[in-house]
C-alpha cells in the first residue's frame, strides 16, 4: 500500500510552456522542491516539472536505457523518478511516491507499451499526483489536462472552434482550438484526465476512437488528427464514485488498471494525518494545540480496522460500515477535534473531541451502519487497554 | 544421444552423473529428463529414504497419480512420521518415472528412515505430532529451496547476484532457462560449481546432520559405482553435489553412520495434494505456486500465453468478460513487465500484475480466486490401492485393542459411562470417527438416565468402512491427528454459522483441543461477519450447550466461553434494530430467540469470561430498551417485559405500567393480544395473574374494552395464550375474574379499594336492579349453573365471557369454537361492567 508522499492539490492548468525540462533555473538545481522559475514565480504550487526540473535533467543525462519514441526518459528512469533512489553521480532523487514499487512498474510499463492508464483509488489516494508526476517523467508536461466534471463537453476531449474565425473565414485548422487530448496526439505527449467517471458517457466514449484507431477525425475539414508516436493518456478515477458514470466496457477494455491502496502501515498513515492536520490547523489558525499523537493514532486505528474489516492484532473480524473511511477522512476528524478542543475544550485533544467526528464520519447510513459501530465498540474497544476514556466518549456521542 | 560427447562433459573427472536439482522446480525436472536422456544411466540414484526402494514400482501403477508423498512412520507410535511429497513436476519424480519406464533401476540413497524418525523423537523440541512431520518434512525438501533460517545457500546466492528474492533469482537462472539448451549438463555444472563455492564459505551451514546423511549417500553411490560401474545418475538436493562429488574414504563415513538410532519404521505412498504442497496448506513442502510450476512443467511452449489463456477460462467461468483481445493485451504487459524488471521471461509475479491491470480492473478479487484455483490449484493426487496401509489404520487397530472395542459387523448397543476412563476414551474415539467420516458408531438416544456422563451407541462395521479409513489416512497418521486435521479443514470451508457451532460442538465431544482454536477463530469470524442476529442467536444456545459438555469433560473450555461472550455481544448490539417491522411469525420466531439468548446468557453468567463479567446487566439493558420500543412486536415486548421480571430487573409497578401503555385504547387489539401472549404466555405466566390481581385487572379491563369487530381477531390469540395454562391455574383465574375485583363472593369490606380497573365497592342497588331481569331473561333459577358455565369459559379463554351471566344469554358455550361463538361473546361483553358491579 501507499502513502503519499505530499498530499496532492489539484493542479490548475496553467499557460503550457514547453521548456520545463530545460535546466533554466540553475539555482534549483540539487534542491528537490526546487524555488519556482520566474515566469510562476506567483503560482501557489509549481507542476512537477518545474518543481523537480533538476531531478529530471540528471536523471535524462544518465539515462543509457533505450527510450521509447519521444519519451525523456527511458522507463527505467521514469520508474526511479517515482520511487526515488541515487543515481550514479550521487544525485539523490527523492521518492514522489511511497508505496508498492510493483504499482509504479505497471504503470510505467503500460505506459510503455501504449495502452491507457487508469489510476483507481479512493479520494486521497495520490492518483492525480502520481498521474502529474508520470506525465512528467515520460514527457516533460504535465499540463495537458482535461478536468472531467459533470459538465465537461465532448469539445474539452476533441477540439473546439474559435467562433470569430469560424465566421469570418469558414471552416479552417486556424480557427480550430485543439484539446489537451488533441495537442498531445499530434506532439506525441502524455496526455491526461482527471476524474474520467464524473465525465457523461457519451462524452467519455469519445475517447474509443481516439485510444484504440489513435486517430482523431476533424469531418468539417475532411481530416483527421493522427497519433504520433509517444502519446498516450493517463486518467484517473475515484473507485467509490464508480456508479457516477461507469466506463463502458468498450472504453474499459483500453485501459490498463492500477489501483492505488491505501496506507500500507498504520504509522505511514499516522505520519501523513498528523504532518497534513498540522498544515491545516496553520492555515486555518487554529489556536496551536499540544501534540495530540495518541488521539491521531486512536483515530487511525479505528478507521483502518474498520476499512480492513480486521482488527490490528488480526485476531477478530469486523463488519465495515458503507463510509469510505479513506485518511483525508481521519484528517478531517482530526481537524474538526482540534477545533474543538481548542475552542470548546481545555485546548488539549481528548477522546471525547474526536468521538462525536468519528461517529459522523463511520455513520453514514443511520441503520446498517449503525449497528456495525455498537458491535466494534462493545466487543473491540470496550476491552482494549487504555482506551476507557475513547469508549466512553463514544458511548455518550452514540447514545 | 551420442555417449561420448556426453562423457566429455561430464564435469571434473569420471564418476557418478550428480544432478543437483531443487525440489519442486519444474525447471530442474525438465533439465534431469534432458540429462538422463542424453546420459542414458544404467542405474538411477535419488534422495530419498531406501527403504522405499520396495514401494519404486509402483510408481509406474496406473493408479498411481501425483501429487503423492512417501509417508515413512514409526511402526509403534504413528504419530511420528515423515513425508516426502513428490509432485509431478518434482525432479525426484521424473527421475522415478524414468528410471522405470527405460527399465533402469533406481534407488533411495537418503539416510535410512529409520534413523531419522529415531532423530526426531530424540529432539525435544518436537513435541507434538504436526510439528514433528514438519520438521520432518523440512529435510527433503526444506534445504534446496532455502527455507532454513541459519544458513540459506539460494538467499546467500541470490544476494551476492543482486537479487532480494531467493525463489525469484532462482527461478530466473534454473528454472526459466530456455528449453532446448545446447548442452544438457551446463546448468548442473555451473549450479555445483556454486555450491561448492558455498560449501566451502559455510561447511555444512548448521545442518549437522545432512553430513551423515551425505556419508550415507556417498558409501550407496560407492556400492552403485561397484554394481554398474560409471553409468550411475544421482539425483538430490543442489546443496549435497558438492559432497557427494568430495572424496572421502570409506571408513570414514561408515563411521559417521555408527551408533546412529534407531526406531522401527514403515514406509507406503500416500496421496497428496496441490494445496498441502504450497505453504499456505500446513506441511510445507515450500512452494507457494505448485499450480503455476505444474503449469510451466506441462506446458509444451508459450507458458505466459497457456498460462494467461487458463486464467482468462477461468474468469469466464466465473462470468466475466473476458475476450481474446484482453488475453492478448495481459501477455504484452507480462512481457513488457518483465524486460523492465530485467527478467528472462515474465514469472508468476508479472502475470499476476498483468491479471490484475487488465483482466481484473485493479481489483484483487479475481486475483484470489485465480491464486486460489489456479496458482496453487486443486490438484488430488492418488495411489493404487496395493500400496501398503496408511498408518492410520494400525493407529486405528491399536486403539480398537486398546479400548477393547472389536469391530463387528453385528450391530450392537454401547452404553457409556463418561466418568470411567475407558469409556471416556471409548466415547472420544467414536466421536472422532465420526469427524473422519467413519461411521462406525451411531449416537443412540439414552435409554438409562438423562445425565450428561451418558451415551448410547449403535455399533456395527461395515467393510467399506476399512476403505473411509484408507481414505482419511490424508489427514493424518494417528486418530486423534486426523479428526483435528480434519476439523480444522472443514471450520474454515463451513458455510454457516450454525455449521461451524455445530462442530465446535463435536471437537468438544470428540475430545479435540487442538482444533478446537482454530473452530473458535472461525467461529468468532463468521459471527462477526454474520449480519443475520437470528443466526447468532441460533448459534449461542449450542456454544453454551458445548461450554457445559466441556465441564463435564474436564476439557478448557475458556476459549470457548471467551467467543460465547463475544457472540453475546454482538446479538445484544444487533437485537433492537433487528425486532423492527416483523411480521406475526418471525416475531414469533425472534421471540423464540429473546428465549434462549435469555437461557443461554443466564448460563453464561455463571462462567465469566475476561471482560464480559457483566453480560447479565448488559443483556438486561437490552431488554428495557426492548420493551418500551414500539416498533418492536407486541408478543417480543411483552415476552421481554416477563423475562425482566421473573428476573427481579424491573420492580412490579414499572412491569404494570409497561403493560397499561401497551393495553391502553390506542394499541390496535391484535397487538394488544400479542402483547399479553408475549407476557403471561407459557409456564408460569398464569400464575403470574393469579398472584398479580392489579396486571390481571388490567387484562379484563383490556379484554372488556376491545370493540366488538375487533374481538374476532383476538380471540385464537388469547385462546392460544390461555388454553395453555394448567387447568388448575385456569380454574383460580376463572374464579378470580368471577369474584371481581380483589374480593371473594360478595365480602364488600374486604374489597381492595385500590384494585385498578374497578370500582371502589359493589353498587349494591344497582345489581338488584338487574336481578328480575336475569331471572325473567334465564327463566329459571339456577344461577349457580351459570356461574359453573362460566368459570370454565373464563379458565378456558377468555376472562371476557364471564360477562355472560349478567345478560343471561349463559348457555355454556364450548370454548374451542371459532369465531361464531365469538361473535356472542363480544356482543355479551358488554354486561361485564354490570356483573363485577
């Protein structure tokens, strides 16, 4: 399983530019989150690209493997981009994901072999930022993207028309605007997709052609839009939404599917609740609370017993509730207990902050899950050592 | 095959043809066919023990399939055993095959049985049966793969190649080599130039005994080069190459093999199975993919495209789409896997990454069930029936001795006495059998007392018997090793609840501890996954039943008590939500349970487990909040309500007030009905309203209330709740309810002025006033026929129909008619009021 290794933001599609991977900024160079360029100087957050240009720059330039047609980087390396590892020259490369080097193999190597990539996991999973990150590695841009909502029109896939030019000169390859799909069939780019199951099926179906014939016909000009060599997609989903709008098996059968995991081990994930709890409660100046690492813990515990169904010493089983329980969930419980603590309480994190954030949070359908919950507190933590006061915190909360 | 080439490349000097292989591994099967076919022996050495030298031929039987193992046993105790599993992909046995078919003889070469069985029983650290077959075990075919933890030559290999995974590096250099080498021995060669090379780092790497074992091999491979000269092919262990090949003197190995024990030992061929060979199945022969290696084994070529092509089969099976066009897509990405990962061809685990991004969505649900079926596989192997008895058998005759129990085909009782040894152990046996299969004995119902000490037996043999007991011999050497074997087997492929109580009960009868954790975490498992509180309920009763059969026995039942709790637990949680929206019957089915989780906790009480020492309150908690819930069924509220009160947790007062909310004018009739059939309904409830005037006022004030049109469909209810009173408790009641309220025949001033439900005293000038009227009404002036009529009606039924003298339309009806009668009755209710007047 994974942890990853910085909590991804959506990254807003910026200005493309082209020259990411050129050492421009030498002063980056060495420092992985390296200081932006000039020209992103405002951004709130640099791509991949330009925050890790010195990575890639020394990487391409040790890089003796064969590499596929317009790849910067032969597989070998994209897979040491993601994973980390020191080159020979000593440059240390910093691991951009933390988890099963099994996940990064299949993923690059379908990549390779140009088939899609589809990145299934539960929100917070790092799916967007491992997509980023590959399309990165493998071509040197990582803004080719198409945000899928459930609104995003068949034009955001294919192309759309400048209508000034449109009237003024009639049909022409001048007054077509290209997709990000469109630009990196014919650069021979990584393209991606995020959220391909909020996009409507008809509009994802668009997508068939352009994955299994890697043609894309303009029929108002009578031409189409070949695939060169080096383009492929990345799209990544959210498997609780699967219902949204299910792939066809058409589409499905285009892609290749890596699920990332959750947290392997429940100190990985007790590290990313407590390092993204500690940034939220900066941004959100909540009054500075006292480490309260066993509450995180306790609630880290709780929500991976759940989820896995197993208790952490493996010995009983559990029913799961219908909640995700995914760890931006445990982080908001955790936010919410800081509040408060700090606001209402004796601003030290107890077991009764958390408790009522936890029901909420594990409750998701008042009869089911409800009695999934009374059973995993009467016959798991009511017995267990030390959480007396945990147990009756949420026996107040539930009652 | 040209002969002297082949000499040539023999490797340093002439001698004996030393294959080292690993067991298990298809590759090396493949290689030793190939180099037995090139060097074409004249006689065909392998590791194993010589003394089932006897059983070689029939390896060749036609009823001989692989997976089998060579079982080796001490004669006197067969408990002590050692196998050797052979798979049809084990080079041991290919060499086997061989050997037989070119009509070559072959031999065992290993260290007699007979030495290592004695071994074992000298180590202390073996005590128990299982542990002493796997330590067994281990020594065939534990050290080629690296298995022991002091020193392991394929990890030390491995890691100096730059590879983390033992099994891996060396399934990338032996066993996924290119079929169709040039030469035939290369790979032997360059594997014993390795592990001489290891050897030689790490002398006999802890394994101090392999050292005898290896003089022992050495002075056979010496008699074998005397008998046939240089055509001799040895196959073992890639570890041993490098000492067998050392020279060393004669009398220095045979006095290695001085003083050696001894114990008296048996050999025969036992089936075997694909999941015993895998790690996951207990005896370890140390492979984890033993479907996957047979697959490579058979496979004629393209093993990724076969192998993939099956998987996609399966799938299908199973109903998923699966088409030609994802197979092809899954090889491109095995194969492209595999070039990444720097592999010569893509192994187990690039397939099985290929499976799951293409085939399987991501998800690893299809994975197991391809891991489950096909990597490890169902594979049964079988031996011809003239394969010398399973050890199971003499265990059995030993027992049968032992216990002086003949086998008889006449069937006969058996009484026992459980608290005489002999009988005990008479009972255990039977009960074992059982498990196995073995229907030997029947269980009988008890002639003599009831006591717990006591069973009854219908003994008789039958001669398929002797074949069940061929058959159980999979299970285990001993009795007692095999039923715990086997119940181990079937807790965890049980289907239900009630199947896995069931066995826990006979583990407890049967007298098997060892199996007995394992039924429990089954148990705990299924009962926690179990959403059905029915199920549960149906569960505790038979746990708790077993928990009290364990004391008789003298068996720990702590663990036992330990689940029971936790059974408890969850069927208190899932109770309340469970009695919402139920119809008549499963009320009365949920009623039933309440019953005897009711029972069964009562019982439980008495033995607390660690950290359930309150279930008694908690279960009580459970039953208040029961019986103010109004969605619950009238008859489990009211049936809770009883039970809280026979067991003093709600006073008298709360139990009346309980019973006037739920009698009260808003509660439909039917409900009502319920209501009072869940209280006052089976023993004792009657008693109850004979003791309680104020809760049987509340009855007849209920009953006189209920409309007319509503009467009819309470009526089968009441008559059913009544009717089962005894006639006694009826007779009381009926006189109670014709009395009135709280008095005896008209004794005003003892009249309980507080009696709910009626009034302060008798209106005297009022019930004069009706007098003439009854009298002119009846026309006649046997009251007291009337009032007899009555008091069985009211005993009978329905407290109601006592209302009928004051109309006088008391012609004693039967109660057991329906609802025309009925429909008098509600009409005749009405004078109730004036007759208690």
């Amino acid at each position: 399983m994974s942890a990853p290794v910085e909590v991804s933001v959506e990254p807003t599609p910026a200005e493309p530019s082209r020259h990411h991977c050129a050492p421009a900024h030498p002063s980056a160079a060495g420092s992985s989150e390296g200081a932006p360029g000039p020209e992103t100087r405002e951004a709130l957050r640099p791509h991949a690209e330009q925050a890790f240009a010195a990575e890639l720059t020394a990487l391409a330039a040790q890089d003796d493997r064969p590499r596929p047609a317009r790849w910067k980087l032969s597989p070998w390396a994209v897979a040491t981009y993601l994973l980390g590892g020191t080159l020979p020259d000593g440059t240390v490369i910093t691991p951009k994901y933390v988890g099963p080097r099994r996940i990064v193999e299949v993923a690059v190597t379908t990549l390779a072999t140009d088939r899609a990539l589809l990145l299934l996991g539960v929100p917070g999973t790092a799916k967007t930022w491992v997509s980023e990150h590959l399309a990165a590695a493998v071509s040197g841009d990582s803004t080719l993207l198409v945000q899928g909502t459930a609104g995003t029109p068949e034009e955001a896939i294919r192309y759309g028309w400048n209508y000034a030019r449109l009237l003024a000169h009639g049909p022409s390859r001048d007054a077509l605007v290209p997709s990000p799909v469109m630009r990196a069939m014919a650069q021979g780019m990584t393209a991606r997709v995020e959220e391909l199951t909020r996009i409507p099926a008809d509009v994802q179906d668009t997508l068939i052609t352009i994955l299994s014939e890697k043609t894309l016909p303009i029929p108002e000009l009578g031409e189409e839009v070949q695939a060169v060599g080096g383009f492929n997609l990345i799209a990544t989903a959210n498997d609780r939404d699967r219902g949204v709008n299910d792939l066809s098996s058409a589409l499905r059968r285009r892609f290749n599917t890596v699920v990332l995991p959750l947290p392997e081990s429940p100190e990985a994930e007790v590290d990313i609740v407590s390092r993204r709890v500690e940034q939220i409660g900066r941004s959100l100046d909540l009054p500075a609370v006292p480490d309260g690492i066993d509450e995180i813990r306790r609630v880290v515990t709780v929500f991976r017993e759940l989820r896995g169904g197993v208790t952490a010493d493996g010995r009983t089983k559990l029913k799961s509730p219908s909640g995700t329980l995914s760890t931006a969930e445990a982080i908001s419980v955790v936010t919410g207990g800081l509040a408060l603590a700090a606001h209402f309480g004796d601003g030290v994190l107890r077991a009764g902050d958390i408790a009522a954030g936890i029901l909420g949070a594990v409750v998701r359908d008042p009869a089911a899950d409800r009695v999934v919950w009374q059973e995993y507190l009467e016959t798991v933590i009511r017995e267990r050592d030390g959480w007396k006061d945990f147990y009756r915190a949420c026996r107040e909360v539930s009652a | 095959m040209a002969g002297d080439e082949v000499t040539g490349s023999r490797g340093p000097g002439a001698g004996p043809l030393l294959l080292g292989v690993r067991h298990h591994g298809p590759g090396s099967a493949r290689a030793v066919r190939a180099a037995l076919e090139a060097a074409r022996p004249r006689a065909v050495l392998i590791e194993g023990p010589p003394e089932a030298d006897a059983l070689i031929p029939l390896a060749l039987d036609k009823g001989m399939r692989p997976p089998v193992a060579l079982l080796a046993h001490a004669v006197d105790e067969p408990g002590r055993s050692a196998f050797w599993p052979l798979a049809a992909f084990s080079p041991e046995w290919v060499a086997l095959r061989w050997a037989l078919e070119h009509d070559v003889p072959a031999r065992f070469i290993d260290l007699p049985a007979v030495h290592t069985l004695a071994w074992q029983r000298d180590d202390e650290n073996a005590p128990a049966v299982e542990g002493e077959a796997e330590t067994g075990d281990e020594r065939p075919s534990g050290e080629g793969v690296g298995a022991d933890v002091r020193v392991d030559p394929l990890a030390v290999l491995a890691g100096t190649a730059g590879h983390d995974d033992p099994e891996r590096w060396w399934e990338d250099v032996v066993e996924h080599r290119g079929r169709g080498a040039a030469d035939p021995f290369a790979p032997f060669l360059a594997l014993e130039e390795a592990m001489g090379a290891l050897r030689e780092a790490y002398g006999s790497g802890g394994h101090e005994r392999d050292l005898v074992r290896e003089a022992h091999m050495r002075l056979k491979i010496r008699a074998a080069h005397r008998e046939f000269g240089d055509g001799v092919a040895v196959v073992c262990g890639a570890w041993h190459v490098p000492a067998l090949r050392r020279k060393a003197t004669v009398a220095a190995d045979r006095a290695l093999l001085k003083g050696l024990p001894k114990v008296k030992a048996d050999l025969t061929w036992v089936p075997w199975t694909h999941r015993r060979l895998s790690r996951a199945g207990g005896y370890g022969a140390g492979i984890d993919s033993p479907g996957w290696y047979a697959h490579l084994f058979d496979a004629p070529d393209r093993p990724v495209e076969r192998w993939l092509t099956k998987v996609a089969g399966l799938m299908r099976e199973e109903d998923r789409i699966v088409s030609p066009a994802h197979v092809i897509e899954a090889v491109r990405l095995a194969e492209t896997l595999a070039a990444m990962r720097g592999r010569p061809l893509p192994g187990l685990s690039e397939t099985t990454d290929a499976v799951r991004a293409v085939l399987g969505d991501g998800s690893d649900v299809p994975l197991a069930l391809v891991h489950d079926r096909l990597v490890v596989g169902d594979v049964l192997g079988e031996v011809p029936e003239t394969a010398p008895a399973v050890p199971l058998q003499r265990d059995l005759a030993r027992l049968q001795r032992r216990l002086r129990l003949k086998p008889e085909a006449l069937e006969r009782e058996l009484e026992l006495d459980l608290r005489g040894e002999t009988d005990a152990a008479r009972s255990g046996l039977l009960h074992r059998l059982r498990l196995l299969g073995v229907d030997w004995g029947e269980p009988a119902a008890s002639r003599g007392g009831t006591g717990t000490f006591r069973e009854t037996w219908r003994l008789r043999w039958e001669p398929e018997l002797s074949v069940r007991v061929a058959e159980a011999g999979i299970w285990g050497t001993t009795v007692l090793a095999a039923a715990n074997a086997r119940a181990e087997a079937d807790a965890v492929g049980a289907q239900t609840l009630a199947e896995v109580t069931g066995l826990a009960e006979h583990c407890l009868l049967a007298g098997l501890s060892d199996a007995l954790p394992v039924v429990m975490r089954v148990l705990a498992d299924r009962a926690a996954l179990d959403a059905d509180v029915g199920h549960l309920a149906q569960a505790l009763p038979a746990l708790v039943r077993s928990l009290r059969y364990g004391d008789v026995r003298g068996t720990d039942t702590g663990a036992l008590a330990g689940v029971a709790a936790g059974l408890a637990e969850r069927v208190f949680v899932g109770l309340p939500p469970a009695c919402a929206a139920l119809d008549a019957d499963a009320a009365e089915a949920m009623r039933r349970h309440v019953d005897a989780v009711h029972t069964a906790v009562g019982l439980l009480g008495d033995t607390p487990a660690a950290g359930h020492d309150d279930l008694r309150p908690r279960w009580h908690t459970v039953l208040r909040v029961l019986a103010e819930r109004d969605t619950a069924p009238g008859v489990i509220r009211g049936r809770v309500v009883r039970l809280l009160l026979d067991d003093g947790a709600i006073e008298q007062d709360r139990a009346a007030r309980l019973m006037g909310l739920a009698l009260s004018p808003g509660t439909p009739p039917p409900d009502a009905a319920a209501w009072i059939e869940g209280f006052v309904g089976g023993g004792g409830g009657g008693m109850l309203l004979v003791h309680d005037e104020r809760l049987l006022g509340l009855v007849d004030a209920w009953l006189t209330g209920v409309p007319a049109e509503a009467f009819t469909d309470v009526l089968p209810l009441l008559r059913r709740t009544f009717s089962a009173y005894e006639p006694g408790v009826r007779r009381t009641l009926g006189e109670l309810v014709r009395r009135g309220p709280g008095q005896g025949g008209g004794a005003a001033g003892a009249l309980a002025a507080g009696t709910p439900g009626f009034g302060p005293g008798l209106d005297r000038e009022r019930a004069d006033a009706v007098v003439p009227v009854l009298r002119l009404l009846l026309g006649l002036d046997e009251a007291a026929t009337a009032d007899g009529a009555v008091k069985d009606q009211v005993a009978g039924a329905k407290p109601s129909s006592a209302a009928r003298p004051a109309t006088g339309a008391a012609t004693p009806m039967p109660l057991s008619f329906g609802s025309t009668g009925a429909a008098a009755d509600g009409a005749a209710r009405d004078g109730r009021t004036g007759a208690a007047a």
